[in-house]
C-alpha cells in the first residue's frame, strides 16, 4: 500500500514530497514479491519502506536499486540475514528488530546510515564490525563500519544472543556512535561519559555502563 506518495508539506512545499510504501500482515516471502514496490517510478522517488508482522519473509531480496531510500523498517518478520542493501547509500535509518538474524553484514557501504536497530534477534557476535587490513577479507565484505567515513550515532542490540561484554570493544572504531543498547546478564548497558569502573567498556573516550 502506497502512502503519502506526492503529498506536499504545506510549510515546505512540493520540493520535500514524502513518499513512502507501508505492508502488514501479508504471506510474502520475499521483497521482490511485491508488485507495487517493482515500478521503476517507486525505485527512483521512494523514500521510505515499511514492511512488518509477516512471518514468512525471510528474506531481504528485492531492495536492490532503491536508492533513494533513507528509511527502511523490516522489523517483527522473520529475516534471517542481511543482504539486499548495497544500493541504499543514502539510508539513514534501518529497523530489522524482532527478526531471526545472528550475524551483523552487509553493512560496509552504508556511510550515511545514523540509527540500526537490531533488537530482539539472534546475534551472537559483532566481530563483523571490526576493521581489518587484509585485502582478502575487504573482498568477502567482513571490513564493516569503522572509521570516520562513516555517520553511525545509534545502535539497539538488545535482546540478542551476546554473552561477552567485551564484544563491544570492536564499535571503537566508529567515531561518532553516541547511542548504544545492550543487555547484559539481564541488565540495560547503555552510552555514557561517566562509567562505573567496574562493569564498562571504553570505546575511545566514551563508556558502555550499566543502569
């Protein structure tokens, strides 16, 4: 379903049209499935998509040439990995909470991507976020989000599978991450500038505690 295609702000304009693609509720099992979203008028001007409470999707197949795309909701399916998000380089915000994912990818070429919301899904490690210099595995994707390139400033991982606070140290390297959700042995871990010494990890100046 189409909502607020062309719809002009009356304070903006018609310059700042919203355009936007919602779906609830359907027995799809993949993006490319949907009919009104595979228009080549829809791939060039929407903004925003939300797909959400259909079980069967497990797949995010079907993104590809959405490159106008600054807002992506997939949460509360059953996506079990992330992959179709290589054309959306201007999404700067993406919702895949309440999903079945247990591995963080595909993210490497999202520089102006501000809010991930991972919440409630199965991953058990973020080694995938950390840097490394061999040309091989930049190859297979495994060189993630990490240094000032990229825009990250919030990050939602709770309710997954980690079990090792240390797990965290590898966001050290994304420079502007101001916002991070995480729980740990039934406790909320959260940013901030003041840290208990005794349960907190430092990610270059600033510290997961817990509250």
């Amino acid at each position: 379903m189409l909502a607020g295609d062309r719809t002009m702000d009356l304070d903006k304009g018609y310059e700042d049209l919203v355009s936007e693609f919602s779906l609830y509720a359907s027995n799809i099992s993949t993006i490319a499935e949907i009919k009104e979203l595979q228009t080549p008028q829809n791939k060039k001007e929407l903004k925003l998509i939300r797909i959400m409470h259909c079980p069967n999707l497990k797949s995010m197949t079907g993104l590809e040439s959405f490159d106008q795309l600054t807002e992506l909701n997939l949460s509360s399916n059953g996506i079990e990995r992330m992959d179709g998000l290589y054309d959306l380089r201007i999404l700067r915000s993406l919702n895949l909470s309440l999903n079945k994912l247990r591995v963080v990818s595909g993210l490497n070429h999202l520089f102006r991507l501000e809010r991930l919301y991972l919440s409630h899904n199965k991953i058990s490690s973020l080694q995938n976020l950390k840097a490394v210099s061999s040309p091989i595995f930049y190859a297979l994707h495994e060189l993630q989000m990490h240094g000032d390139n990229y825009s990250l400033r919030l990050l939602d991982m709770r309710d997954n599978k980690l079990t090792d606070l240390q797990e965290l140290n590898v966001l050290g390297g994304l420079t502007k991450l101001e916002e991070i959700y995480f729980h740990y042995k039934g406790c909320l871990l959260y940013t901030s500038d003041a840290a208990d010494d005794l349960l907190c990890v430092d990610l270059g100046g600033r510290r997961i505690i817990k509250k």
